[in-house]
C-alpha cells in the first residue's frame, strides 16, 4: 500500500533542475509559515506584558493560540477533499495572519477576551501550516525513495529554521521597534508565505469526497495501522521527552555560571538539529521508515541519558547539540514513515494528527518537567530517558512480532 500510494501522488512531479528549484520554494514557503506559528505565542506574550495586562493574563493569551492546535485535525479532511489543496493551505495562512494582526490591534485597547478568541480561531489552522504543508512534499521530491528522504531532509531544516527564526525575529522586532511591529511582521510572513504556497505544483489526484474519512476514522486506522501507530506513539514520546531540556537548562545554567547560560545550552540544542537536517540533505536516511522509527527513538533516550551525566558546560553544550542532531533524525523518519504508510485518501490527515498530538505532547512535556523538576533537576530527564528507551523497545518488538506473523 504504502509505495502505490506514494507512486500515485508523485507520478507528476517535477524533474531533475525544476524539482530542486520547487524545493527551494517549498522551503521557503514552509518557513515562512511556519515562522508566523511557531513566534506567534512569543510575540503575543510580550504584547500582553507591554501593554499592562497581568502575567496570568498573558499566558491565557498565549495558550489561546497553542493549545487549538489540538483540534486542527477537525478541519484538515478539506485538504484531503480539495481539487487544489494549496487553496487550503494558503487560505489558512492568511486566515492565521489576519487574525493574528487584528487580535494584535485589539489587544491594546479592548477587553483580553476579544483577542483571545480572535487568537483561538488562529491557532486552529496552526497545524494546516506544519503537518498541512509538509503532506505536499512526497508530490514534490519525486518517486524515488532517496529523493523522498533527501526532501524530508529539507523538511526538518524548515521546522528548525522557523522554530528558531519566528522567535528570533520576534525579539529582535520587539526590543528595535515594538511587540506590537513584531507580532504584525509575522502577520506578514504568513499572508507572504501563503502567496509562496500558492507557487508549488498542484497535488494530482483528487479524491472523491465520500472516499475520504472522517477525522476519527482517520485517527482510527492510524491505530489499526502497524507502521503508523508505532509512528504516531514514538512521536508523542519524543516529543514528549525533549521539552523537558528547556525546563532543565534552566534550572542547570544558575549551577553551571549564571542564569544566561541556559539560552547558550537552548541554542545548543538548535543548532544540534540544524546540523542533523544538514546532514540528512548529504546522507538521507536509507532502509526501512518503520524500523529507523524505532532505531532512532531509541537513540534520542540515550542522547538524554548522556546529558544528565555531563560535568561541566563544554559537555553538557555537546550533550545538548548531540540529541538535536539525533531528534532531527528522528524526525526525518517519522516523516518518511507518515509519507510511505499513510493511505493517500488520509494523507494530509494522517500528517495533521500526528503534527498535533506531538504540538501536545511537547506542551505537557514542559508542563510536567515543570511540576518535577522543582525537587531533584535530573530526574525528569532520567525519567523521559527511561520512557523513551522503553516505548523504543516496545515498538522494536511489536514490529519483529507482526513481520515474525505474531498477532
């Protein structure tokens, strides 16, 4: 199933010079989107602070456009239904930013409820510009399969790029000019970036709207599926894993020389997994999506484990950088294993719910690394290690198990 899918949503795509050229322009698209997402909260909660507003009140701000994400799948079976579903995915992006902009303008001069729900429709169409834009790529790489993983390659560079970019910016703007011009430049970055959709190949094969599930029938067969349900659990997990790193930088850089220190061991981390997309664009992963799934997971437990034993800063910078680098692969491969096993008419679905369900598993990974972390600072990273490496090893098995004819 999985290659006949992929053969019947690639057999169009663009050729040798032309596919590079449609790459570049997916990158770009795919991080400008992205950018307006993921430094929307960032410049909302500093448009909150500046203009007055309590910090409880900020962070129900904040949270207004996170936690939608959680419901994006809802409205994702249109892209799976749509004759033309870069219309979708621009009409999101434009959606996102004008909400955005207007609940900007609000904030200063109404009550928070009005921007708060303005924010809440926003970060609905959140997960159309992560998981949304990335079900487009296999219609872009081309049917090989080394092309598809050099492409999710790409894809992982793009997701670090704007996971590092849009909050940049965002600090940038705020302390130069205002939160107010920051969070309106993301604005923009997301009405551009759907022009920079609109530009990418059109999607053959439109499917009959009565042949395409439900969101929770779509959900479902991901739990049926063998390959997608081990997929969409090592995503949860590691997700769930990694945002504990951020809580304990924190809590370490004090120890290790000052409270700065942490923004030094974040960054770490950030360009750890710019260098592991790097590395997947010279070295795509080769063999098997389901099992590298597995393989890799198990890795980011051991990358965790290594950085409650570093010393000193030098270490623990590398420690950090190093589970970057592997959480980049990591999440190459849950990309290929979403593009070869996901049923083409689920696709786009297929990559929303699991977009999702990792945006909510990272939130209660911080959340809980929050609550644990306050008595002993490594044992909520010897805790996701463990998890981790079990959940691993668990999927490792069950695999052997269903190819070994085990029920």
């Amino acid at each position: 199933m999985a290659s006949s899918d992929a053969g019947n949503r690639t057999n169009t795509s663009p050729n040798g010079g032309r596919r590079s050229a449609v790459l570049a322009r997916y990158v770009l698209a795919a991080t400008l989107v992205r950018s307006a997402d993921g430094g929307a909260i960032v410049a909302i909660v500093l448009l909150a602070q500046t203009s007055g507003q309590p910090g409880w009140v900020a962070g129900l701000l904040g949270a207004s456009i996170t936690a939608p994400h959680l419901f994006g799948p809802f409205i994702a079976r249109r892209l799976d239904t749509a004759p033309d579903g870069r219309k979708i995915i621009a009409l999101a992006a434009v959606i996102h930013g004008v909400l955005l902009a207007i609940a900007a303008l609000l904030l200063p001069v109404t009550w928070p409820v009005v921007p708060a729900l303005l924010l809440i429709v926003s970060g609905l169409f959140g997960p159309m510009l992560t998981g949304g834009v990335s079900s487009r790529l296999p219609s872009i790489a081309g049917p090989a399969q080394l092309s598809q993983r050099r492409a999710q390659g790409w894809d992982v560079a793009s997701y670090g790029f704007s996971g590092t970019l849009g909050p940049a910016v965002v600090a940038w703007a705020a302390a130069t000019v205002s939160p107010l011009a920051a969070t309106l430049l993301l604005a923009g970055a997301a009405v551009v970036g759907a022009a920079a959709v609109l530009t990418l190949p059109r999607q053959p094969g439109q499917l009959a709207a009565a042949s395409v599930p439900s969101p929770m029938h779509t959900l479902a067969g991901i739990l049926r599926s063998g390959p997608l349900r081990r997929t969409l659990g090592l995503t949860v997990v590691v997700a769930f894993s990694v945002a504990v790193l951020p809580i304990y930088a924190v809590v370490v850089g004090p120890v290790l020389g000052g409270a700065a220190l942490a923004g030094t061991l974040i960054a770490g981390y950030g360009v750890g997994n710019l260098a592991g997309s790097v590395l997947l664009m010279i070295w795509p992963l080769r063999g098997d999506a389901d099992k590298l799934t597995a393989v890799l997971a198990f890795t980011v437990a051991l990358a965790l484990a290594t950085v409650i034993a570093m010393p000193n800063l030098a270490t623990l910078l590398a420690a950090f950088a190093a589970t970057g680098i592997v959480n980049a692969l990591f999440f190459a491969a849950t990309l290929a294993a979403r593009s070869e096993y996901a049923p083409a008419q689920s696709r786009g679905q297929v990559f929303i719910w699991v977009g999702a369900l990792k945006i909510a598993a990272g939130s209660a990974g911080t959340a809980t690394a929050g609550l644990l972390i306050a008595g002993t600072a490594w044992l909520p990273v010897v805790l996701v290690a463990a998890i981790t490496a079990a959940s691993a090893l668990w999927c490792a098995v069950s695999l052997a198990g269903q190819r070994g004819g085990t029920p």
